[in-house]
C-alpha cells in the first residue's frame, strides 16, 4: 500500500502494428469490486504510440486494471475539426409573439451569415454573446423563449473514417471542406486547453464504496436526515449550472422531508426551483446558467447568467455558493468555454472580496457514455476533458472548494453517465456537506 503500480500500453492499429504517434484518449481505472474500490489512474502519453498509466495502491488484496480506449487520435483530429468548422452543428430556436402573431427563427453563439438580419442579445454586463435570426414580422423585443432545435446530421466524417476498409489501408487525413465564415466571439488567455497543466496524482479513491479524498477536507458521512438538516441549519445554499447541478438539489429535497419545496411554477428541467425548512433556516435554490442551453423551452426572463447572479449575492458566513457549468458547452471552440468561465471567475473574487467568509464549491464534469458516433460528435469525453483542464487552471490559487465528479465517476465501478448513479450522487453530497461542515462530529 502506498506503492506505485506502473502499466506500459502500446497501441496498435487496425492491422496490429504498433502506432507511431500519440494522442489516443485513454482513461484508466484500478479496482475490486467486491471490496467496493477503485481509484482512477494517472496516464501519460509518450507521442509515439506508448502510454504510461500510474495507480496509487491504496488497499489490501486484489487489483484489477482497467484500461479504456475513448478515442483514437483520428477521432480526437475529427472531434476538433467540428468545433472549429461547426461550431453551430447543434442550434437553438427561440419564438416571437407580439398579439395573434408568432414567428419562430434559429438562435446560437454564432449564426451563418445571411441575407437575414440578426437579433443581438449580448448580455450587457458580462459580453456573453447570443444571437437571433430576426423574425420577418415582429421586432426583435418581442423574443418570449428559447428551446433546443436539433443538430445538423451528415456533417462528420467518423463514421467513414472507422469503417473497416476491404484493402485493408490505414487512415488518411481528411481535407477540410469550405466553411462560411460564422460570427463567432474569442476571449483572450488560455486558448489552448491541451497545454494547461493540472495537478498530479488521484484526488481520492472509493473504498467499501465510500469516497476518501488524499488530502484536503476530511469527507463525513451524512447518513441520516437530521445530519443533513443540522448541517444546512441557518444556510442559504444557491446552486446554478446545469442539470449534473439540478440533481444535487433534487437529492437533497429527497433525503430531507423537512426541506419543502415551493413551487415557483418553473419548467421541470430548467427551473427555477426553491426549498424551504422555516423551523431550521434553510433555504436552497437552484437556477440553470445561460445560454447555451439543450433543454425544453425556457422563458427568456428566466435565462439568467451565473456571473449576473454571483454580482447579486450579499454573500457571507451563511450562504453557500453551489456551481457546475460544463455539459451545454462540448459542440463550442474551448475559446467559447474559457470565456464563460473567466466570466465567472471575476464574479466569483469580486464576491469573496466583499464577503470574504462565503463558501463557494465547483462541481467539475464527469465522463458519460457514448453511445454512436452521433453522440461521440456532440458529447465526447475528449470534450470535457478539455474543460475540466481550463476550469482547473482559471480557479487554482483562488479560494473555492473543487467536487472532482470526474475522478468520483471514473473510480466508480457504476457506468458512466452524464447524470451519475445514485451512489455515487450521495458520496458527491457528502463532499458537498463536507465542505460546508467540516466539523461534524465522526
């Protein structure tokens, strides 16, 4: 225990000969399930076809290697071309209505250029971009929601690319096809994620299926309903982000019957949702983040920004500030990502300047199954990857508390999926609790 278990992977390509080059996405896990363990391992990749996986021996008695391939380097090759050229491949639609009339046109961080005018609804405050087409009839005031419209098809090459070839020939790059130029915003710093460098070693590891963090606060367990209220006793907990956020306050009104919701008559998926316990002062609220967003149709006046929101919080020793924003960002240029981000990372030091004593916990994203190639261009890992590395990088040395749901995911013997398991959902609430109670009595 304590050791070192060092595992040399080779790579070979269709025909069984060893690649000579680097960038395949591998992930890596050491486990024994029946003793409920598991830690992620740490893999280095060479650039010449071998990768160097490393795993904490942190139990007694068996250990089984897991080693995954997510991606080879010619999908990630892909993966990035159509964030670059498609950045738009899955869009938004929003709906106009003024009296009797409705008109409904396509939405997203950047619209083709066209003889149709556009709706700019940059938000003022933060310069997050977001734009209309405009309708043919009713002004640009008159937008009323926004909804997911779908994805264009037929526009990656992977599916030909992983296809078995009769002759037998290894791949061949692809050309580019010719682009529209799209109004796209870039922000300065950190434009490129694959050179940030993040911290070394697991974070933790599950034992008997409870999560141990290596270092750091000590994790509790908050087993029972009192233990939970007594901790949230006299909290205002405001979570924002995305639906990986919704499940932590949907869990909560689960394990607390004292923790009533009120019905704020929001959509079911997006919100916003809020729960009181008057006897114990507490209150949690949950609000989706802004645009971009895949969901069922949201009320503009509900389309609120995490940095608006942070600029509106008092803060102080009794309220908790819950964020995860990740998963509504994959299809984007990491640019587009960072931008958000530094966004909130202002917000974020402007409220611990003023209140220094709010406590402000980041929920990182997690790896989820990939179901086909359709899936793979949208979802992939290889994505969130990349922003776990710049959400890592914006935040160190700043004062929040990091929930790393990607190793709590990745460790687990549970699939992966972009909405966690309960078991591993209850071990993230423990961090969460944790963190916010870090005394409780063992």
């Amino acid at each position: 225990m304590g050791d070192k278990l060092e595992v040399l992977i080779q790579m070979c390509d269709s025909q069984g000969y060893p690649k000579t080059y680097g960038g395949d996405v591998l992930f890596a896990r050491l486990s024994n399930t029946a003793l409920g363990a598991g830690v992620a391992g740490q893999v280095t990749d060479y650039l010449n076809g071998a990768y160097y996986a490393a795993f904490t021996l942190l139990w007694e008695g068996s250990a089984y290697v897991e080693v995954t391939l997510v991606h080879p380097s010619e999908a990630v090759t892909e993966l990035h071309r159509l964030n670059r050229e498609h950045p738009d491949r899955i869009f938004f639609k929003s709906q106009f209505r003024s009296g009797s009339v409705t008109e409904t046109t396509t939405c997203n961080v950047c619209l083709r250029p066209t003889q149709q005018p556009v709706c700019n609804y940059t938000d003022l405050r933060t310069g997050e971009p977001w734009l209309c087409y405009k309708p043919k009839e009713l002004s640009c005031d008159d937008r009323i929601n926004n909804f997911n419209g779908g994805y264009e098809e037929k526009i990656s090459t992977m599916d030909k690319l992983f296809k078995s070839a009769p002759n037998g020939k290894t791949f061949h790059k692809q050309h580019k096809d010719n682009l529209t130029l799209c109004l796209f915003y870039l922000f300065s710093g950190l434009s490129d994620a694959s050179n940030t460098s993040v911290d070394s070693g697991p974070s933790g590891y599950y034992y008997q299926g409870v999560w141990r963090p290596l270092g750091g606060t000590t994790v509790y367990q908050f087993n029972t309903s009192s233990a939970i209220t007594q901790c949230l006793k006299g909290k205002a907990v405001h979570m924002y982000g995305d639906s990986t956020i919704r499940q932590w306050f949907e869990h909560l009104i689960a394990a607390v019957p004292d923790l009533k919701e009120f019905n704020l008559h929001g959509a079911k998926q997006s919100g916003p949702f809020m729960a009181l316990d008057n006897a114990n002062n507490i209150i949690v609220t949950y609000r989706c983040h802004g645009p971009p967003l895949r969901s069922t149709i949201v009320p503009v006046i509900e389309l609120h920004y995490i940095t608006n929101e942070l600029d509106n919080i008092v803060g102080g020793s009794n309220t908790v500030v819950v964020i995860g924003i990740w998963a509504h960002f994959a299809t984007f240029p990491t640019e587009f990502y960072i931008g958000r981000l530094q966004s909130i990372h202002r917000a974020v030091v402007q409220l611990l300047s003023r209140a220094p004593e709010t406590l402000i916990i980041i929920r990182t994203g997690n790896p989820k199954v990939v179901a086909n190639f359709l899936h793979a261009s949208t979802n992939s890992d290889w994505y969130s990857l990349q922003q776990n590395k710049v959400l890592r990088a914006l935040f160190k040395g700043v004062n929040v508390h990091l929930v790393d749901a990607w190793e709590m995911v990745l460790a687990h013997h549970l699939p992966h999926e972009l909405h966690p398991q309960p078991p591993i959902i209850e071990n993230m609430i423990n961090v969460l609790l944790s963190y916010i109670c870090p005394e409780k009595d063992s």
